[in-house]
C-alpha cells in the first residue's frame, strides 16, 4: 500500500506481515517500508500496487513500480493545504474596527 507521494518519482510503500514471536509464539504486526521508482507518477496515496526488484536508482531506491492492483479512496487535498481551514475562521468586518474605537475615546483622562 502507497502511504506517501510527496516526492516526485517516489512513492514509499509499506508491505505489513504478521511474523511469530520466538518466545512467545505469538503473532506480532511487522512492517517494511520500500522506497518504489514511479516513473509516471501514477501512483497517489492509498493504492495497492505490485512492485518489483531492480537495479538502485538512488541510495535507498531498489524498486520499482510494476502495476497499480487497486486504487485507493480519493482523498480531499484541500484540507492538507489549509484551504478548508479558512471556511471555519471568523470573517473580518470593517465595522468591528470602528465599534471597539468608540468606547475608547468616550473616556475622560485625568477626571
């Protein structure tokens, strides 16, 4: 499953296992995370895809993208972008400027 497609050509991959505990014969999560060359940018965050061994193409890059088995639900980037953000602030008004300047005039200095 492709878990980030920040960077351009890459995508970083976790493939989850469940591996036997040596002492406890129990069933443990385990996780590796490949870095995957994804020379069309195909691939976005949430997809299942097969990938393949091949030669480096940097020092942490040794797979490559062969297919996309699934694609993942599309998520909304706006809210990773802050624009959904600003649907929830306060709007501005001119008039708040003037209304909170009024009461500070009105008092006397030195009464």
């Amino acid at each position: 499953m492709v878990t980030s497609d920040t960077v351009s050509k890459t995508r970083k991959v976790v493939f989850e296992y469940l591996a036997r505990h040596s002492k406890y014969n129990k069933y443990v999560k385990r996780q590796t995370v490949l870095h995957v060359h994804d020379e069309k940018n195909e691939s976005h965050v949430g997809d299942h895809v097969e990938v393949m061994a091949c030669r480096p193409h940097s020092r942490t890059k040794t797979y490559r993208l062969v297919r996309i088995v699934t694609r993942g639900p599309q998520i909304d980037t706006s809210i990773l972008k802050g624009e959904a953000s600003q649907m929830f602030e306060k709007p501005r008004n001119e008039k708040e400027g003037e209304v909170s300047a009024a009461p500070q005039g009105s008092s006397t200095a030195g009464a």
